[in-house]
C-alpha cells in the first residue's frame, strides 16, 4: 500500500491525496508537520517538502513528479487529456498554480497564520498578508476568466488541473481568506465540493483552527 507523508494544510499533499481517491488507489497517510524537518521525512525527501509518496521499493517526492507518475502508474480515470496541445495547456494551468499562486499567494498565507502558530512566533506580519491579498485579487480575477471561457479550467472536462487549483483554493477558505464573488467560480467550487474524494478533505480539521461555516457546504 501507498504510503502518503501529508500535512492537512499542504495544498499540494491535498492534491496528491484528491488524485489517490479519484483513482481509487489505497493509501496510508503519515501525518508530517513539514516545517519542524523531522528525520524521518528527510529520510523520505531530503528537501523537507510535501507530498511524498512511498511504495515497497520507492519513494517520490515534488508534486509535479507524483501527479505524472499515479497517472501513468494508474490510468484508471486519466487525469490529463488525449492531444498534446491539450496537455500543454494542462501543463501550463498546473505550473500556474503549483508556482504562481503557491509563491505569490498560498505560502504566505499559510506561513504567517499557521507556521507561526505552531512555532508560536507571535502574530502574523500584516503587511505580508496584505500583500498575499493584493495578489490573491489577481489570480481570482484570472480564475473567473478562465471558468467564464470554460466549464472546466482547461477544457470541457474535469482534470488535475482543477483539482490543483481548487486544493490551492481550499486551503485559504479553510483559513477565511476566499471571497466567493463570482458566480461561475462558486458554481464550479461546488460541484468540486460535492465529489467524495475532495469532501473527505473538506472534512478534516487542525488545532486551533475553526473552517468558516461555508467551507463544507455545498451552497456556500
């Protein structure tokens, strides 16, 4: 069985965990809080970084590698498209919210209100969360553009690319830092929402930190 080294509110270890469900694939998760860099997860992934996943004679860290290889290991419901101007815009929407999003928006969030917390470094610095906001506005605005062409991210059809965004996504409206106005994101969010493999992550919670009451309703 998969082994996968997770924290709740890694949005990338959300989105290696969303994938293991969809594909129905059994797995074990291994609660790790990455930023205390425990020995045995460098043993694991010598980086300190989440998700890894671990089989009898493997380990794979760095997201991008584990979502290329459970979809090739495991091609039952395909995560990526046929064409390969399809996966190329796949790939880009990816890296767009893997990096862009994570360093301009996610990290600081999570760094500042949650890091801090555990570490008990006192309160989070205002102006880096101000500055998180700011561009969180932006990449909203460019989300909303995206499902206003599409009834998908990238295409017709639901793909990694919207279980990445949208597990980037949860994790700051875990936090209270997602205002849903616009209509077709919230419509899109929703149906997101209502798939098994995601409520199971809506449901967890951490100490210390209460969900909004709309983060698991499907209606907001």
């Amino acid at each position: 069985m998969i082994k996968l080294y997770y924290f709740s509110l890694c949005p990338f270890a959300r989105i290696a965990r969303m994938i293991l469900e969809e594909k129905r694939i059994e797995y074990e998760l291994v609660s790790e809080k990455y930023w205390q860099r425990n020995i045995e997860l460098a043993k694991v992934n010598p980086a300190y970084e989440l998700p890894v996943i671990v089989g009898d004679n493997f380990a794979i860290a760095d997201i991008n590698a584990v979502i290329e290889y459970l979809d090739e290991q495991y091609p039952q419901m395909p995560m990526f498209y046929k064409t390969s101007l399809e996966k190329a815009e796949q790939r880009r929407i990816i890296g767009w919210y893997n990096r862009k999003f994570y360093y301009e928006v996610t990290r600081y969030i999570i760094n500042e209100r949650v890091i801090r917390f555990f570490e008990r470094r006192g309160y989070p610095d205002t102006k880096i969360i101000r500055s998180a906001k700011a561009n969180f506005e932006y990449h909203f605005d460019y989300l909303a553009y995206l499902l206003n062409k599409r009834p998908w991210l990238a295409g017709e059809k639901f793909s990694v690319c919207d279980i990445v965004a949208a597990c980037q996504l949860s994790v700051l409206d875990y936090l209270g830092e997602v205002a849903w106005s616009d209509e077709h994101v919230k419509n899109w969010y929703s149906i997101i929402k209502s798939k098994p493999s995601f409520r199971k992550i809506l449901s967890e919670t951490i100490v210390g930190f209460a969900p909004p009451e709309h983060y698991t309703q499907l209606d907001f």
